[in-house]
C-alpha cells in the first residue's frame, strides 16, 4: 500500500519503478471502491454535453438542449434568457405551468356563486375573470409583465399561446434541470486507471534522469494554492461561505472571477470561485449567474486540508477556462472560444464598501444617465443611477478597463426584470427588454 511504498523507499531506497507499480496499485484499488454513477440525460442533451455535470448543464446555452437548433439561442435572447438554468426558471414559463395544471381540476358551470377566486396578478386586465381553460388559448402577452412584441420570438419557437408555453418540452427539461443543481454533490474529476505493463517500461527507462529530480517533485506538489494573484486575497469571503462558517472566523486565501460575454446572444454571465480558512478548516466557495445578479451560490466544506480546497479550485477552473490555474501567476492564460474567461482586478469583490466604490462628484452617484423625453415628467438633465445599479456598472466598466484585450467594451447588464446593453465606447444604454428599446447617453462622473 502507499504507506509501505513510503518506507521502502526512507529505508531501503526503493526503484522508482517500484514506487510507481505500489502507487498504481493504491490508486486502482481505490478506484475500485469508489462510486460508480450510471445516470445520464443524454436524450435532452446534444452530444457534446453528454457527460457533463447538472451544475454545467444549467450554464450552458439553451440551445444545447436536444432538438433546438443554434439559431434559437438569437430568438431566447430577445426574452432576456441566455442559459438553461434562467429558461428554467422563467416565471412566464412556471405561471403557464401552473395554469395547465389547475385547468385539469376546473368543472364546467361547477363555480360557487361566492367565489373570489382570481389570478389578477398574473393576467392583464382584460382577462381576469376567465376560466382557466379560456385562459390556456390566449397568447403567452395576456400574462401580465409580457408585452406584446413577446409573442413574435415565442411564436418563431412555435409557442403560440399559455397552454403551449405551459407543456413546452424544452422549459419542462430546463426547469428540472436548474431544480437539481443544488441537489448535485462536486466530485474530484474521474480518473481513469493506467495499465501497469504498458506503463512499466516506459518509466524504467526515464528512470536514470528521473532520479535526480524526484526530490524536487515531492517539494513542489502543494503548490497549486500558490497559484494566486497577491491582489486576489484583498476579495471579500463570499456571503455565502461566511454564513456557513457561522461564528468561525473566514480569510479568502484565493479569489478569481470568470465572464462568458456574447452580446449577440444577449449572453453575460460570470463565475467567480474562492478558496478560504474557516478556523483551521478550509472552504471552496462558487457563485455564477448573469452579470448584474445575486446569482446562485455554492460552498463545499468545511475541509481539513488547503490542498483539498486548492485541487477543487483547480479542477472548476480547469472545467470552466479550460486552462490551468497556475497559468494566471505563468501569464499563460489564454481564451477559449466558447468558454469563460479570466477577468483581472475584480473590483466588485474588494473589501471598499458599496458607497465608497460609487460614490461621484457633487454628492452625486458615479454613474448617472441623461433624460431628454420627459419620460416620469423630469426636466432635461443628467440624473443618478440607483446605488445598486451604479456598482453593477463600475464594475463591468473597470472589468473593460483592466482587460483591454477582452471584449468587455459592451456589455448586457440585468437590472430587475430589464435587460440593458451598455456600449462604454460610445456611452450609451439600450433596454433590449423594452419594446422601445430605449437609449440614453451615459456618463461616469468621476
């Protein structure tokens, strides 16, 4: 076993081919103990999502879902959703859901002459009162917060009413799916056993010039938590990970924040993952979602040993960029199309408070937006951002600043239900969600 294979080599000066054979053995015997996990949704996915986790499944674009082609991802944009896990978790979708489910137990001419039973919230004014069965044949527009322009990309999905969006194959799949992500456990990367005689020879023969740097491997094994921008561990712990140390004090030991932007998909999405000590235990600590939201978060720990957070870092990062972490401190990281990407000096995570980072000249916000259509009766003018709409901005902004070969130069930022594309070249904000698509020159004043 690894133990013996340890001793052997203190007391006797073992081969390095018999350390490699005893290795080999401990970790097949290991793996012959370890889980074997046989489900997969590999008839809703495309191929190339098969064998990926949930948790990834739920980024990944909608059009990964088996049947839908790529050119539907443009028409789920014009809806402000550009992942599986927010078609999911649409409320439109849910709301018709609901409404499918209930008609099933409506009686014809069965209703109480008494009765105050109403889904006024969800409708518009028109159509309160209905039956639900009626209900079910209006356009997906008669749920209230839906414009009209909506039934154009929903009709080209070939959702043409309620009862339609209400059964939709995909957003049934896409809400099962963002439902389980919470549910699924991180696991080390699977690993597969290398055969011992195949192996064999080879490592008698690079053993002689092996020899000499074996030392040096054992020495720089931990290295991988080393890894880290110095400007990294000024990151505030994530919320969620200092609710789950509780009373125990939360250092961040390594920070780094991911954005995977296509704005043609109306796609802007980041990732950031955290290692941090937890008294003297350790945690891995993940939150994603799209840019200008709380998002969904995830910690794993307590853990007894640094290295245990470092490789869980390491493997997400890996999972995620596709690069290894150690190439941000080797300046070797580089783009993946289709994958995230590294985004330098998160100013979003330093510990500066939210009015400090947003605070502008004059006693007004840094980021403020120029009114020139009387829109709520105001005068002409430049106007204040909210607190938390201006932070949401100067952060992207600083992420175009500090990464000038990325295209961070436009961006789409959620704000409530509003999805707005924020140009930094020419200054200026879209509201993609709105049938106007209104716009309005921006400006930082700084």
């Amino acid at each position: 076993n690894e133990s013996r294979g340890l001793v052997c080599r203190e007391r006797v000066g073992c081969s390095c081919l018999r350390l490699h054979v005893l290795a080999a053995m401990s970790s097949a015997k290991k793996a012959k103990t370890e889980a074997t996990y046989l489900m997969n949704i590999n008839d809703a996915m495309d191929k190339q999502w098969e064998g990926s986790t949930i948790t990834a499944i739920a980024q990944a674009p909608i059009s990964a879902l088996q049947g839908l082609a790529g050119w539907t991802d443009a028409e789920f944009a014009k809806l402000g959703l550009s992942s599986i896990a927010e078609f999911g978790s649409w409320k439109f979708f849910l709301w018709a859901r609901a409404l499918c489910k209930l008609s099933e137990t409506e009686l014809p001419e069965k209703r109480e002459v008494a009765s105050r039973m109403n889904l006024n919230f969800a409708l518009d004014k028109a159509h309160e009162g209905k039956h639900l069965k009626e209900i079910l044949k209006l356009p997906p527009s008669a749920l209230q917060g839906l414009a009209e322009w909506v039934d154009k990309p929903l009709a080209a999905l070939h959702i043409n009413n309620i009862q339609q969006l209400g059964t939709w194959k995909f957003a049934e799949w896409a809400s099962a799916i963002s439902l389980l992500v919470p549910l699924e456990q991180e696991l080390p990367p699977y690993v597969v056993p290398s055969p011992l005689v195949s192996e064999a020879p080879a490592t008698v023969a690079a053993a002689p010039a092996t020899a000499a740097a074996a030392p040096a491997t054992v020495a720089a094994a931990p290295a991988t938590p080393s890894a880290v921008p110095a400007a990294a561990l000024e990151a505030k712990p994530d919320p969620e990970a200092v609710a789950v140390a509780g009373d125990e004090a939360v250092e961040v030991r390594a920070h780094f924040k991911l954005a995977h932007v296509d704005v043609e998909l109306n796609m802007d999405k980041f990732f950031t993952m955290q290692t941090l000590t937890c008294g003297n235990k350790f945690l891995f600590a993940q939150r994603w979602g799209r840019t200008g939201t709380r998002g969904q978060a995830k910690v794993e720990g307590p853990l007894d040993h640094a290295e245990e957070a470092a490789a869980l870092l390491s493997a997400k990062f890996k999972e995620k960029t596709g690069n290894a972490v150690e190439s941000v401190e080797n300046n070797t990281f580089q783009r993946i199309r289709g994958l995230y990407d590294l985004v330098k000096g998160d100013v979003v995570a330093s510990r500066r408070t939210v009015e400090e980072r947003t605070q502008g000249r004059n006693g007004g916000r840094l980021w403020q937006y120029y009114v020139d259509d009387g829109v709520d009766g105001k005068a002409n003018g430049w106007y204040d951002y909210s607190k938390d709409a201006a932070e949401i901005v100067e952060g992207v902004h600083s992420e175009w600043v500090n990464n000038p070969e990325a295209n961070y130069d436009v961006r789409c930022v959620q704000s409530g239900f509003f999805c707005y594309r924020v140009d930094f070249n020419a200054m200026q904000q879209t509201n993609v969600t709105h049938p106007n698509r209104t716009q309005r020159r921006i400006r930082r004043n700084a």
